[in-house]
C-alpha cells in the first residue's frame, strides 16, 4: 500500500508523468490515450480523497517537496478549503474524461494523444494552483493551466482559434497582473510562501506597496475567474471549444479561480486587512451584483444553448464573488458551498449540452426540438441541472443560494438579495424556454448531411449517459447531505474570525 | 395533551406513490398492470393514511425526521389533525380520480399515457408531503415538487394552447414561489433561527409593524396556488389539461395544497394569538372577500363550463383563506371543514364536465341544453356537486359554510356574512341554470335525442362516488369533523 503520507504528491504527480507516459505510448497506439487518462485521473482522484479524508480526521497536511524546509522550498498545504476544491477537481476530470471518448472520436479524430496530455495537463495545473502554498508556484501552474486550456480550444472548430487567441491575450495579461502582485509582495517581503507571508504582511499594512500588490493579485485573479466585466474572453471560447474542452474547463477554470482569490484574501492576506483596512466591499459587492445581473440578461439575448451557459458562467461568478465580500460566516459558507455545487451544476449541464451536440450536431436552440421524446434520460439530467441553477431544492443549487441570500441579510445588502432572487428567476425563463422548446415542438425532418441523417437522434451512448446521470444524482445527493458538507468541512474553511 | 411518537408511517405515505413511478414505467406496455399499480399505490397510501387517524384522534403527533440539511432545517413530517385531514382527502379522491383517469384518457385515446400516469403519482406524493411537513422548508419542498410535476400534466396536449398555458401557469406558480416565498422563509428563518411549525407560531415577538405586514402578503399572495386574486391567472388557463387533471389537481391537490400552505403558515409560523394581537388579518380578510365574491360574478359569464368551474374554485378557495383569516374557532373550523367538503363536491363537477365531454364532446354550456335527458345520472351528480358547493343542505358544502357563517358572527364582521351569503346566491346563480336548461329546456331547443347514453363506466362510478359522499358528509361528517376540532383545539390551544 501507498504511505498515505504521501497522497499529497500523488494528486499531482500521478497525473503530471501520466501525460507524458501517455503522449509517448499514443505515438504507437492511439486507443490507449483514454484508458491511461481515465486511469490516472481515478488515482488522482483517489488520492485527493484520501487527503481530505485526512484533513477531516487529523487536520492540515504540510508536505514538503523534495524535503526542503519553507520558506525555501516548495511547500504543499492542504486543509479543508483546498481539500475539498482538490476532490471536486478530481471527480469533475474524472466524469468529463469518462464522457469525452465519443466526443473526441468525432471531433478531433488522430488528435487523441493530444488531447489527452493536455487534458491531464491542464488538470495538473488545476490541482496544483490549488494544493500549493507558495504564491509564485501557483503562477507557474496557473500559466500551465492557462496555456493547456488555449491549445485545447484551439484544437476546435472554425471560430475556436479566435476565441482561443483572444483568451490567450487576455489571460496573459491576467497573469500578468498577478505576477507583478506577487513581485511587489517578494520586493516587500523576500517571501514567497504563503504562510511565510502571512506572517510578515501584517506589519507592512500601512503601505502603499503591499495595497498595490494585492490590488494587482485580485485584478489578475477576477480576469482568470471573467469576472464581469473582464469576462468578455470567456463566452466564445467556451463555445466554441471542442465539446470534450468545454466540459472540463467550463465547471472548474473559473472555480479554481474563486478558490484563489478566497487563498490570497485569508491566508496570505487577512480577513481584517481586506474587509476592514481596505473597505472597499460595498464596492465589490456591485460589481457582484453587475455580474449577476449582466450575465443572466446577456445568456436571455442568446438564441445558442452552449453560449447561453457559458454567460451563465459569467453570473454565477458573481454568486461567489459577493458571497466571499459579504464578509460573514453565511456568505463565505454559501461561497464556497457554491464552488463545489456549480462545478457539478456546469458539469451536469455542460454534459447534457455535450450530448445533445453529439447527437443533434449543433448548439441552436432549434436542435431542441423534439428532445425531450427521443433522449428523455438526457433530458432529464439537463432538467435536473437547470432546477439547480434555479435553486429549486433538494437541489444542490438551493442551498448555496439559501446561506448567500442568508447571509446578504445578515449584512444588510437587500440589493445582493434581489440580485440573487432575480437571478433565480432569470434562469427559470431561461430553462423552461429551453425546455419549452424540446418538449412541445416536433423534431425537425430527417435531413441527409454530411455525418450522415443527423434527425435519427436517439438516446446517447452510454459512455456519455452515465457520467451525465452521475453528474445528475451528485446534485441531488449534494443537496440532502449539504448540511453535513458544511459541518464537517466547510466551517472549518471559513476564516477564523469572521 | 398532544404526546409526540416518532413513527415511519409518514414517510412511507409520501413515498409510496413516488415509488410507483418505477413499476409504472416499467410495464408501459401493457396499461391494465400500469393502472394496476397505481391503485395498489392508492390503496396503500390510504391505509397508511387511514391507520394514523385513530392515533391523531387519540392525541398523538406522528413525528418522522429524515435528514437534517442545514442548521436548525430538516426534511421532517409531522402529523397532526390538520394535515391529516387534508391527506385524507386527497387519497381518498387519488382512488376515484385513477378511476376516472382510466375512463376518460381510454375512451379518448390520449397519447402518452404512462407519463401522465407516473407524473400523477408524483403529484399526489407532493401533496401528502406538504400536508405531513413539519417545517416550512419541508413544505416548500414539497410545494416546488408539486409545480414541477404538475407541468407536463397541465401541458399534455403538447399544442400550442398548452404550451402558453403551461408558461402562464409556471410563471405564476414558480415565479412567486421563488420570488416572494423563498425571501420571506429565508427573512423568517433569519428573525427566529427556525422554521419549524408550532401550534402557537414562532414570530411572536421577532417582528411588528410594516415588515410584519409585508411577511403575511409575501406568504399570501406567494402561495399563488391559493389563486387570491391577483394571483389567480394561472388556475382558468390551466383549465387546458385533462380533465382528471383539473379535477383532481385544480379541484383538489394543487389549489388545496396553495390554501393549505396558507393555513399553516397562519397558524404554524405567525400564530393566531400574535395575529390577533398585532391586528394583522383585517387585510386578508379584505382580500379574500374581494376574490369571493369577483371570482363568482366573474364564473357568471363565462360559457365554458370546465372555465365556469375554475373561477368558482377561485372564489371558493378563498372561503378557506377568510376562514383561516377571521382566526375565531368556528371560522378557522369551517376553512377546514371546507378543505374537505369543496373537495368532493368540486370533483364531482370536473367529473361530470369531462363525462359530458367524453360522451359528446361538448364543452361550453350553451351547447348542453337538454343534455340531462341523454345523460340523467351524470347530471344529477352535478346536482349534487353544485349544492355542496352552493352550500346546501343535505350535503357537505352545508356544514362547513354553516360554520363559516358562524365565525363570521364570533369575528364580529358581519359585513362577512353578507359577503358568504352573497357568493351562495352568486353560486346558485351560475350553478343551477346548468342544471336546469339540462332537464327543462323546451325540447326544440335541445340538441341531444332522448336516448340514455352515459359515459363510460369508469367515468360514471367515480363521480356517482363522490357526488355520493358529499350527501354522505352531511350526516355523518365526524372522521373530518372531529379532526378539524382538534386542529382548532391545537391552534387555539
């Protein structure tokens, strides 16, 4: 058996050498890719289990790369908040990877070895930014991270290299930020490890120095996560992404995004100095508000289901974003409840959105039709999915939504309230149009293409149905059991002090 | 007095019919075992239901926790008088409705008959769950759940008309459950850290003034299924499903599920002594008299009878509400009481609408003149559907508007009575030239020969069971009378 001492290293490691074992063996055999993938993923996933298993029995892990002591070496950290990003890293991979296999046959065919260790790779970065705590290690990965997700968009169709270039100048310059944030930090510290930081920042509060760092840091993260308005990057290239890309990236990049700005606000930086020396939360709280707003009408004006959920994306960001500065226990709870519901939630309606292109071999609304009659399984996963983007319980998306509104009234921001309840109500309109449409019109004639006759559309094949309806059932079942979630993991991730 | 037992029965009351689904989808292919497990579903639940009335009557409360998901808020049922009597109903008249349900959607031939079936089982698992909830949540759950699963059922036709009638009906429904319901639960729960229901309300003292008058029309007019007016849109237009669906759904389920929820959050959440205190009801009181009596003057001109019958459960339905509103014993006594007797009288009169629309295909009142000649058994059902509802003795409807009217008059709002015995001509008004232009129109003008040719059997046993038990109601009313006593003793305590 493996040390479980060593589990932290696995989650990263496993995946990290699997991309280049797979890259070398898909040169002689191409139908191994997945296998080896999905392989790798699973003992990542494993591992990322067994760490916050061990975080909930015996506390933070400190793992130190190479054996080298912080603040020189690299240090790995894992608590409760990173843990459980970790886990719901792993699975979300793990479930997209399961689903891809069709998808890649038909639309990146002889591409397989490639996509495959990007894929990996850029699930590498994911983890890594996340289980790191050493700032500028984190860059490092979120470039990894970054420029796998260009190559795996670029890979696409037609208007995908756009939309891929456009990202990749926009991300650059989100990156860019954050380096010379955490270049400020080094000048100002000598520091680069996170807990190292936090403990001599505190001192260097008064200067102007530092208020630009972090300025700089949150700038750099908000354009990774598209935070309205620097989400403009993100609709065309989720959509126009090849369908496997798409429904990797579009549950966990702007995720992961979140977790960071939650791991450089308290842990490199604190509570106090955010909310209390800057006082620029009201601030932040409208743009909140301007992203849930703006993205819910933005998806209302789209006639393109894929494109609709990508600038639902761009709201739910918002979701997080204003939890987090709502600055109380409910609303960081509610945050970050809703990082690990709308991975899932994207996930399950980014699968169904997967299957019907697959079948159906196209994204307008009118590939609907009839949908309901010929893949009802299909169907009723994305309506599983989309009553959790309403909030309708047991649903997980009820309950992050529940602690947000909760804890907007604690606070006393009534306008956070209505910007989440019309929000809520934006997304039924959008769902049930959506619904409307695959349950009363008839699908269309058969029509001869060149894929052959596209209206023979029947159920999806199983490897696709099954990590759809997984996804499905993971949103009910994270609903009943979100009171356990928050018990025992996430009170602990919320920062003392709050 | 009340003890408390922890007991699964409720439980398995919700879940028997959501556990149907399966064996229903599963013999899709062959309809006689399919309509077999729905009434294996239906009689089991009214067993499970049936077998908690004499621990209710004895004093218990069956109490089941299931999972607790969040602080303070679980998934929880709690069985007292008051939502028993209302799962009562409801699963005797699931029994009558499968019935129905058979011979109507055979004898026309309706496409997709296994969804409607399945949908209708989780329908009526909804509905027990909001009458056994013991939180708000729970009821909210519930409530959410019994939206979602009546859409495909109002919208079976899958044309056009459904299609806009099924936008209407969830924009109403989902749009105020999620817009005024959601943030004043949430506002609740924030004020008391809980939502649990308790004989004597758990705001007192939390609340006052214009926020509190903002809760109890949040609450009001958010329980849209209720159909207060201006909320009551959605209930005419729903009139496009199947019939069985109206009858059961928008006669019994869904709209008594809108009133019922009203009346536990009167009662369970607000108190009946704070709202007393506070004065707070004068306003529903207002606006429930407002939607009794302009629901009947509007029944009054409409010829669709199916549409005729939608806006008198509309004025109907708020019979309950202002029963509930007046919080004197007797009128809360006759709100409850009202549950169960416009329940059987109002399906009585879907059913008659849908046999007459089986057997001819008519559906607008002008065109069934004479048609009690072709159709003698089914019309005088609707006879007796009408005086319940009208509120004549010797049926049901009698005894529960005799208590309304008396708590009117222990209210001290006579200005009430005037508008109880109002509707009750208004109802003649519209009833009863239905009923008469049937049996006495001057044979030239009816436009159905003499012979007798009834609707199916299956269509014409169910409502010849329930016009039935509404004359049976009157003189013996005791299993509903005696659990609507004790939900009073309980709020009144």
């Amino acid at each position: 058996m493996i040390n479980p001492e060593q589990y932290p290293i696995l989650i990263v490691i496993v995946p990290f050498l699997s991309a280049f074992f797979l890259s070398i063996t898909g040169c002689f055999k191409r139908s191994l890719c997945r296998p080896i993938a999905l392989l790798a993923l699973f003992g990542a996933a494993a591992a990322a289990v067994g760490s916050l298993h061990r975080v909930i029995t015996t506390g933070i892990i400190h793992y130190r790369l190479g054996g080298w002591p912080p603040p020189f070496g690299i240090e790995y950290v894992i608590d409760h908040l990173n843990g459980l990003v970790l886990v719901v890293i792993t699975l979300v991979a793990l479930l997209a990877a399961i689903f891809s296999g069709k998808s890649v046959e038909r639309e990146l065919p002889g591409k397989e070895p490639l996509f495959y260790a990007l894929f990996l790779l850029l699930v590498v970065g994911l983890l890594g930014m996340t289980i790191t705590g050493d700032a500028f290690n984190l860059y490092v990965l979120l470039e990894i991270s970054s420029l796998t997700a260009y190559a795996l968009i670029a890979i696409g169709q037609d208007r995908a290299i756009h939309a891929s270039f456009n990202y990749l100048i926009i991300g650059t310059i989100g990156a860019s930020f954050y380096l010379l944030g955490v270049g400020h930090l080094y000048i100002m510290t000598g520091s680069l490890n996170m807990a190292d930081l936090a403990s001599i920042l505190p001192q260097l509060y008064g200067s102007k120095a530092i208020l630009t760092a972090f300025l700089l840091i949150l700038i750099g993260v908000w354009t990774k996560m598209a935070f309205f308005p620097l989400h403009t990057w993100l609709p065309n290239s989720y959509t126009y992404a090849p369908t496997a890309t798409s429904c990797l990236v579009a549950p966990l990049m702007t995720k992961v995004a979140v977790y960071i700005m939650i791991r450089m606000m308290f842990s490199v930086f604190t509570p106090a100095y955010v909310f209390h020396h800057l006082a620029m939360a009201p601030v932040v709280i409208w743009m909140a508000i301007a992203a849930i707003v703006g993205g819910s009408l933005l998806a209302l004006s789209q006639r393109d289901f894929k494109k609709m959920l990508t600038y639902l994306i761009v709201a739910e960001v918002g979701y997080m974003v204003g939890g987090i500065w709502l600055a109380n226990r409910l609303g960081i709870t509610g945050a970050i409840l809703h990082i690990v519901n709308d991975a899932f939630m994207t996930l399950c309606l980014f699968l169904a959105a997967g299957t019907i292109i697959h079948r159906t071999g196209g994204h307008h609304f009118d590939n609907l039709k009839g949908l309901f009659h010929q893949m009802p399984l299909t169907m009723t996963a994305f309506t599983i999915g989309a009553l959790s983007m309403i909030g309708v319980p047991p649903t997980a998306g009820f309950f992050s939504k529940w602690y947000l509104i909760l804890g907007s009234i604690q606070a006393g921001r009534y306008e956070f309230v209505a910007a989440l309840l019309f929000s809520s109500l934006v997304n039924a309109v959008l769902f049930f149009r959506l619904l409307e449409i695959s349950y009363f019109e008839k699908p269309p004639h058969q029509e001869n293409t060149a894929h052959g006759p596209v209206s023979m559309v029947a159920e999806a094949p199983l490897t696709m149905l099954v990590p759809l309806l997984v996804s499905a059932i993971t949103l009910i079942v994270l609903g009943i059991y979100s009171g356990e979630l928050v018990t025992k993991i996430i009170q602990f991730a919320v920062p003392a002090g709050i | 007095m009340t003890d408390t037992v922890t007991s699964i029965i409720p439980l398995l009351a919700v879940l028997v019919s959501l556990a149907a689904v399966v064996p229903i989808l599963l013999s899709r292919k062959r309809p006689n075992l399919r309509e077999g497990w729905t009434f294996a579903a239906g009689l089991t639940k009214l067993g499970l239901v049936y077998a908690m009335v004499g621990p209710v009557l004895s004093g218990k409360v069956l109490t089941y926790r299931l999972v607790e998901v969040m602080p303070g808020i679980s998934v929880a049922f709690r069985v007292d008088a008051m939502g028993l009597l209302f799962a009562l109903v409801a699963s005797i008249l699931w029994l009558a409705t499968t019935a129905y349900a058979i011979g109507y959607m055979r004898g026309l031939n309706e496409h997709s008959q296994t969804r409607f079936f399945s949908f209708f089982a989780v329908a009526l698992s909804a509905t027990i769950g909001v009458a056994f909830a013991a939180n708000l949540f729970t009821l909210y759950l519930f409530y959410e759940m019994l939206s979602l699963a009546t859409y495909p059922l109002v919208t079976h036709h899958q044309d056009q008309e459904a299609r806009m009638s099924g936008r209407k009906y969830l924009t109403y429904i989902l749009g105020t459950s999620i817009g005024l319901v959601l943030p004043a639960m949430i506002i609740t729960y924030h004020l008391t850290g809980t939502l649990e229901f308790s004989p004597g309300g758990i705001l007192a003292g939390h609340v006052s003034g214009p926020l509190l008058t903002m809760l109890i029309l949040m609450f009001v007019l958010g329980f849209a299924k209720a159909a207060i007016m201006p909320m009551h849109g959605w209930l005419p237009a729903a009139m496009v499903a199947p019939t069985p669906v109206s009858a059961l759904l928008h006669a019994v389920a869904v709209v008594k599920v809108g009133a019922f929820s009203i009346f536990r959050v009167m009662t369970g959440i607000f108190g009946t002594g704070f709202l007393l205190s506070q004065h707070q009801n004068q306003l529903i009181i207002i606006l429930a008299a407002v939607t009794v009596i302009t629901a009947s003057l509007i029944a009054l001109t409409q010829d669709g009878l199916k549409r005729r019958l939608a806006f008198s459960t509309i004025g109907q339905l708020s019979y309950i509400i202002l029963g509930a509103a007046l919080l004197s014993p007797k009128g809360m006594l006759g709100g409850l009481l009202h549950i169960a007797m416009h329940a059987f009288g109002k399906i009585t009169l879907f059913f008659c609408a849908g046999a007459i629309f089986v057997a001819t295909g008519k559906k607008n009142i002008s065109e069934m003149a004479g048609i009690g000649r072709r159709m003698p058994i089914t019309m005088i059902a609707f006879l007796i559907g009408a005086m319940s509802v009208i509120g004549l003795p010797p049926t049901g409807g009698f005894i529960s508007k005799w208590y309304l009217v008396l708590g009117t008059l222990e209210a001290d709002q006579p200005l009430m009575l005037a508008v109880l015995l109002g509707s009750s001509l208004l109802n003649a008004a519209y009833f009863m030239p239905v009923f008469y232009r049937a049996f006495f129109c001057p044979p030239e003008e009816s436009g159905f020969a003499d012979r007798f040719n009834e609707a199916p059997v299956w269509c014409v046993a169910p409502l010849v069971f329930s016009s039935l038990m509404s004359l049976g109601l009157f003189f013996y009313p005791q299993p509903f009378f005696n659990l609507a006593r004790l939900a009073v003793q309980a709020f009144t305590g």
